[in-house]
C-alpha cells in the first residue's frame, strides 16, 4: 500500500512557488508605490528659498540705501556708518526670520563695501527745475559732468506745469527735458503734455529721430527715467541712455516748463557736480553724500542646500 | 481452478494510464502556471525598475537645475544633496552625465535587468561628464565654474 503521507508533494510545492511569486509582486508592487510616492512629493524647497532670500536681502538693503541716502547728510562717512548699521539690524531680522525654518540666513556684514555717491534733489513740489546754488535761476543747465554711472532718477512732475506740445515740434519749442550729453552721441527724454492733454513721455538722439514712447492720464505722474518711465503707463519701448556710453554729462533743459520734485544718484565720491546745488540745508536744489551702491556676500544653508553669493545692490540702477 | 484468459491481461491498465496522464496534465499545468507567474514577475519588475529611475532622474535633474539657476546669481558656493534611493527594485543603477548632445542627458542604467533611462537636463551654465553609482547625489558648483555632480 501507497505511503499516503507522501501524496500531493508536487501541489504542494507549486503551491510554494506560486505563494513566494505572488510575495515578490507584493514587493515589486510595494516599489512601485513608494516611486509613485516620491513622484508626486515637491521637490526640496531650499533653492527656491534661498533664491528668495536673496531677492528679499538685496531690496531690504536697497530700501535702507535710499531711505538713508534720503536723510540727507553732509559727511560721507556717516551716511557709510549708517547704512552699515542698518544693514547689520536686517541681517539679524532675516535669521530670527529663517530660524524656524531650520535653516540659516546670513548677511556677511564684514564684506559689506560700499559705494559712495551724490544724491541730487529737489523736494519743494511747488518749484521749477531750475538751478539752484551759487547760479540760481538757470532753465537750461548742467547737473554733473562726466558722470560714469547714475542710477533711480525718478522726477514727478505736475500736468499744468507742463508744455503742450506735439511730438515733432519737441527740438523747436521750449519743453522740459533731461540730456545725457556723451562723448559721441546724446540723448534727450522730454516731459511735456501732448494735444490729447495726458502726460507724456517721448525721446530723441542726437537732435533727431524724435520717439513717443507712452503717455498717462492723469494730474501729475512720477517718471521713472532709469527704470519703467512713467509709472503707471506701459512704456516698453523705453531706455535710459540709448546709444549713450559713459561719462556723459546730465543737463536740465527748460527746467522752467516743469514744476514738481525730483531724485538722481550719481556714482563717486566727488563727482563733478555744478555749482548749480546747494550743499546742504533745505534749500532746494540740493546736492547730499550718498551711498551709491552696496556689494556683501549672503550665505543660505540648510540640511540639504549651501549656498553663498555676492550681491551688488544700486536700488534703481538702468542695467542693474 | 479457473483458467486465466489473455484478454484479462488488460485489467487495471485504465487506472495506470489515467495515473500517468493525470500526473502528465498536473505537471504541464503547474509549469504553465510557474512560467506565467515568472514573467509576470519580470514584467513587473522591469516597468518598475523603469518607472522608478526615470523618476529618480527627474528628481536629480531638477537638482542640477536648481544648482544651475543658483549659480547664476553670482554664487560662490552651491551644494545641493538630492536624496534618492541607492537601488530601484533590488538592482543597482548608475547615474552618468553625457555632455555629447545639447541640452545634455542624465542617463541611468541597471544592468540587471538591462534598462537605459534618458532624462534631459536644461541647464544654462555647463555641465561636468561624469557617472557615479546610484543614491543621494550632491551638485556641486567646481572651481572652473561648471556643475559637478557626486556621490555623497
């Protein structure tokens, strides 16, 4: 008689086969799930951290530069003394900030270096851009000579001080401009209201090829010539000191046609400025010593990102 | 005595031969069981081993990106660790950058089973050749201004 424990083996041990098989599709199907679980996590957020911590560290220093400059002083190692401080405060305020994200965000306050410059300014938005200091009264006049490099020229103006003109009659008749005169060529943007009776902005080089770039509608506009131009309007087309290679000189033209106030940065500690200014005082307008631009180095670092740079900020610089 | 005929030979040879046929048809069907189980195992593995490190090769291409878009910011330092895991599916794999072509190519590779993934990496500043085994990576900004990538 057959050993009857012995029957069956052959199932048996299929049945084994067949159970350590399905146990591996487990696992393969357990790989899968944990891909598709890594698939669908974000990706380490620390870059795009860092990279916003940059972007916050070069306005936040770009705000003290201005905020500071606009104090208005008359010794360049103050403003220095100043702005060093305020940009020490905004360091330790960003790593109190970044320290509950496990992560470490530093302004390297010893590398800060700074560039010095002249802050030129009228702030009496009742007064014409006429000249000021020790030639007062002047429409058409030079506010610094073999500038190297100038930065957030911002000029608001009133629409009733304006001249109304047309385009093409912006080189004959007497319209409020800036000119950047360079070695080689020039540039002149006009500020004046056009027959519709909006604010506009328009360009020419050279004592030609006359440009309307936008215009706004509106009681009195902020120009921002190193930047945007009119704030508000859509001036794309727009560029400060197209075709003009530096040093070049700024002048005022028919600073009568305008009424409002106006800011401009100039790099160099002794830049050539005109006796047009006055140096200090309320007196309108106004040469102060400025911070031109600051250069530091920032560090972000977290468990998984070191990330050192050096930034450079000039809050309003054209090609900055 | 009754006398044994040769016709009575044949009894009991049904239960024999319907033995040998049960025992012929078992073992065909379990082989075809095994051999279907076996490749959907395989099948399996391959799609899975696929997806995972086409998975892993856009997570690390994602990381040179990020290091790249870092580096153009007048960065110093950049070093930026990708965990991944060191194998997919119980195989070991490789990570290797081929510069030949523009944009170039992250390519990881196992061996068993033999399987090639190609991602392409976006990168605006260059890129070091290199391969390493498989696991966290760490992209490095080098001296000479390229990205490196290492193993940690």
């Amino acid at each position: 008689m057959a050993n009857v424990s012995n029957r069956g083996q052959v199932i048996l041990v299929t049945g084994f086969a067949l159970a350590v098989t399905l146990v591996a599709v487990v696992l393969l199907l357990n790989t899968v799930i944990y891909t598709e679980n890594i698939a669908t996590r974000g990706t380490d957020p620390s870059p795009a951290e860092a990279l916003e911590f940059r972007d916050v560290a070069i306005d936040g220093i770009g705000e003290l530069v201005v905020a500071t400059n606009q104090d208005g002083y008359d010794d360049p190692a103050k403003v220095d003394a100043n702005v060093t401080a305020a940009v020490t405060n905004l360091s330790e305020y960003l790593q109190d900030a970044h320290m509950p994200r496990a992560s470490i965000a530093t302004i390297n306050t010893s590398s800060l270096s700074l560039t010095d410059g002249v802050l030129l300014r009228q702030s009496n938005d009742s007064r014409s851009f006429t000249s000021g200091g020790s030639t007062p009264g002047n429409t058409t006049w030079n506010l610094a000579e073999n500038v190297d490099s100038s930065r957030r020229m911002r000029i608001f103006v009133e629409r009733s001080s304006l001249a109304t003109e047309d385009l093409l009659d912006l080189l004959s008749n007497d319209v409020f401009a800036v000119r950047l005169v360079g070695a080689t060529n020039n540039w002149t943007a006009y500020i004046y209201e056009n027959p519709a009776g909006n604010i506009a902005l328009g360009t020419s080089t050279n004592g030609g090829n006359e440009e309307f770039h936008c215009e706004i509608d509106a009681d009195n506009a902020t120009i921002d010539l190193t930047g945007e131009g009119i704030v508000g309007a859509d001036c794309t087309s727009f560029t400060w000191a197209a075709g003009v290679s530096a040093p070049y000189d700024i002048w005022f033209l028919h600073g009568d046609q305008a009424i409002g106030h106006y800011n401009l940065t100039i790099k160099g500690s002794s830049p050539e400025i005109d006796s047009n200014f006055n140096s200090s005082g309320d007196t309108d307008p106004v040469a102060l010593e400025a911070v031109y631009s600051a250069t530091v180095e920032i560090r972000y670092q977290t468990p998984s990102l070191i990330y050192d740079a050096e930034i450079r900020v000039a809050p309003g610089e054209a090609d900055a | 005595m009754r006398k044994i005929t040769v016709s009575m030979d044949d009894r009991g040879v049904s239960t024999t031969v319907s033995y040998a046929l049960n025992l012929t048809l078992s073992a065909m069907l379990i082989s075809a069981l095994l051999f279907a189980a076996g490749s959907i195992v395989g099948d399996e593995r391959r799609s899975a081993v696929e997806a995972e490190l086409e998975v892993i090769g856009e997570r690390i291409a994602s990381g040179i990106q990020s290091a790249d878009r870092l580096n153009q910011t007048n960065a110093s330092i950049v070093n930026l660790s990708v965990t991944v895991p060191e194998r997919v599916a119980g195989s070991d794999y490789t990570v290797s950058i081929n510069n030949s072509s523009s944009p170039p190519k992250l390519v990881l590779e196992t061996t068993n089973p033999d399987i090639t993934v190609r991602i392409t990496v976006t990168v605006t500043g260059q890129l070091s050749e290199t391969s390493i085994d498989g696991g966290t990576v760490v992209i490095v900004l080098a001296a000479n201004g390229n990205l490196e990538v290492h193993e940690e």
